[in-house]
C-alpha cells in the first residue's frame, strides 16, 4: 500500500469527525440556535444513558466470543499500559505546566484515554478494504478486524468509565470548591464595602458600643485563634476515632469504585462481554435465525447514534470554547506531543517485547491494532463526562479541535511505520 494510498484512508474518518463537528458549531451558533446550551445538555444525557451502552453492547455481543477473550489475553493489557503512561505523562504536563486545578483532571484524562473504538471501527476496515493491504484476503482481514475493534472498544469503555470518569468527576469538584470559594470572596468584599460607608458607622454607635462589651467580658480562651482551637479540638478527638475514620475511608473507596461500575455504559460493557462469551445466550439475540433477534437490531440502531451525537455536542461546544477558554497554547502543545510522540514510540516497544516473548497472536493485523492504540487522538466520552459534570467544556473542544487536526497527519504517519514494521 503506497503513502498517499495509506494518508488517503487514514485521513478520512479525521475528516468526518471535523465536518461533523463543524455542522454542530454551526447548529450552535444564535443565527442556527438549534443545538443551544440547554439543548446539548439534553442531548448529551441521552447519549450517556442510551446511546453509548447500545452501541459498545452490539458490537461486543455479536463480534466477541469467548475463544476470543482467551486468546486475545494481551489487549486488555495493552490498553491498561495506554492509560498507565498516558497517566503519567499527563500527570508530568500537569506538574510543569501548573494549568488551573479544575482543568487538571482534564488534562490528564486526554493524556491517557484514546478512542479506542469509533475510529478503529472506521479505520481497521478501511485498510483491509485497500488494494495491496499487507493483511491478507480483505473480506477476512474487515471480519477478523471489526472483531479487535469492537474488542478494543469495549475495554477501552470499562477503562475510561472508570479511570477517566473519576478524574472528570474530580475536576468537577474542584470547579465547584472553586466557584464558592469566589462567591465568598465577592460576598465578603460587598459586605466590607457597606460596612465602610460613613453612613453605616453613624448609623450604627450602640451597635458596636455593645460588640466593644461582649467581647471586654468574654473570657480569654474565647478570645483566642479559632484556628488553633480547631486543631486543638481535632488532635484531642482524632485517636479514639482513627480506627474507625481508616475503615470509612475504605468503605468510601470501594463504593466509589462501585458507583463508577455502575455507569451505564460500563454496565453494558459486562453485559455484552457475558452475552458474547456464553453461546446459548448469543444465540437468542444474534444470527438471522435467532428468536429474540429484534432484540439485537433495536439496540443496534440506538448505537448507531453515538458517533454523530457526541461529534455535534463537541462541535457545539467548540463555539463556546473558543470565546472563554483559559487553556494555554503550551497546555495544547503538550498534549499533542504526549498523544502523537511519546506514546507511540513506548507502544511500539511494548507490543515489540511482547511478540519477542511469545505473548502474542502470530497475526500481523492484531500486532497492528495493539500499536495504533498507542496512537489514537483522546476518547470522544470525555467530552460527555465533562458535559455530564458542567467543567471545562469549553477547554476540552479546543483540546479536541487541535489533537483531531493533528490526528490527521500523525495516524497517517504512524500506520505507515507500524506496517513497514509488521511487514
């Protein structure tokens, strides 16, 4: 397959995402007003309850066996390792850079969670289909592909509806801290500002002849720092209860990891993998023959939404992005650089260790689909998660306006030398 053949292919499913999302800023724009703020909000919930879980259910309950899951061991793996130091890198750009703390999260959630899924989908298919694809006859190379596509995707969902929903999800908090901490500001600053007029004092002698009073007779310990009498209260009352606090603490974790499980499109993701793996259940709702096939198709067309729903709400936002976001051009830099530099020089050793020691497929297409992971811009959902918790919408359009260009010629690029290498 010739270079402009491969950019040509690659360059596509890029492009697609960016006409789309041009299509949703304009819709969000107040000459269209079809996709207002209120409007995306909407839509977005949907996609997080409906859409998402359709679409990553279908395609793991009809393309993924549990022969499959068995031989296909490393993948799960290979994606851990993807957000692993995609994290650490994000952590190090957060530690630089020093961004604001509610973009922090952000920041790091783009670093590690690719789109493990919508643009394999598109991509995996497309070069089987080329003519002169080093990956053997094409109608297998499109069949055998979707499967480590679809496989790909709903792993990747379990990882970024846990990982990466927490890290949003923290942000959220912080941003909310955050604007109360600012509202306290203001507030006590209106307050100094009344208090300070001349009116206010002549207004108010026997007010605070009395205050002078109370605070002549109260007695010195209540006169003393609250600050240090917190303290104080809290060292005297922290021993007996420590055993106790440690134990609610882990109770707290393990219920935020629970809560995080819960989500609906993690909850598909095992349903479809228990759908996938167990024959008799497969069999009821996949294949021309199966009773509950309906079943299958509905949930099909529902997933089928996905794509072009969060490409239009990121599109959306992107308008609001543009006039409001704080993020800084080295912010942007470094994050392209982590996604299209860094990460994939580290996939293409550890999926070369791997195939050294035996861990692997002897299928080029699977080593393939390991190393372009490695490779992806960041995953779609996080701009549902931001939606979902209300920070840093607009930071993450501008995040995505710019990895997806650059996607553009580093998928390109990178599917060139991950084939030479294969090949």
């Amino acid at each position: 397959m010739g270079f402009w053949t491969l950019f040509e292919v690659a360059t596509m499913p890029i492009l697609q995402v960016l006409i789309i999302g041009l299509l949703g800023a304009f819709m969000a724009t107040e000459f269209c007003n079809l996709l207002p703020t209120e409007a995306r909000k909407s839509l977005n919930k949907i996609v997080f309850m409906v859409f998402t879980p359709a679409l990553i259910f279908a395609s793991l309950a009809k393309t993924v066996t549990f022969q499959d899951i068995i031989s296909w061991w490393f993948m799960p793996v290979n994606i851990g390792l993807t957000f692993l130091f995609g994290g650490i890198l994000g952590w190090i750009v957060v530690k630089i850079l020093r961004p604001k703390p509610y973009l922090e999260g952000l920041i790091i959630a783009t670093c590690a969670s690719g789109n493990l899924g919508n643009l394999l989908l598109i991509i995996v298919p497309a070069i089987c289909n080329e003519e002169g694809s080093p990956f053997g006859n094409r109608n297998v190379c499109s069949s055998v592909g979707l499967s480590y596509a679809s496989f790909s995707m709903a792993l990747g969902g379990i990882y970024i509806w846990t990982y990466s929903y927490q890290l949003i999800k923290s942000s959220s908090v912080k941003f909310k801290a955050l604007q109360t901490a600012e509202d306290i500001t203001k507030s006590k600053a209106a307050n100094q500002d009344f208090d300070a007029t001349p009116q206010t004092q002549l207004l108010k002698p026997e007010e605070n002849e009395q205050n002078a009073s109370v605070n002549l007779s109260l007695p010195k310990s209540t006169c003393a720092d609250p600050e240090s009498q917190t303290v104080t209260y809290k060292s005297t009352t922290a021993s007996p209860h420590q055993d106790k606090s440690s134990w609610k603490k882990i109770l707290e974790f393990f219920h935020n990891i629970l809560e995080e499980l819960m989500a609906p499109p993690t909850i598909a993701a095992i349903i479809g993998f228990i759908f996938g793996a167990i024959t008799w259940l497969r069999n009821l709702i996949i294949g021309d023959g199966a009773p509950l096939r309906v079943i299958q198709d509905s949930i099909k067309i529902l997933g089928d939404g996905t794509i072009p729903c969060i490409i239009l709400i990121l599109g959306g936002n992107l308008i609001q992005g543009l006039r409001s976001s704080t993020l800084r051009p080295m912010v942007i830099i470094a994050v392209v650089c982590v996604r299209y530099i860094i990460l994939p020089v580290i996939g293409i050793w550890i999926v070369k260790g791997a195939s050294t020691l035996g861990f692997l497929p002897s299928d080029p297409l699977y080593h393939f689909v390991l190393m372009i992971q490695f490779t992806v811009p960041p995953a779609m959902n996080i701009g549902t998660m931001t939606q979902l918790f209300e920070v840093a919408q607009e930071e993450c359009s501008v995040l995505y306006l710019w990895t997806y260009l650059v996607a553009a010629l580093a998928l390109t690029s990178w599917s060139t030398v991950y084939m030479w290498i294969l090949t």
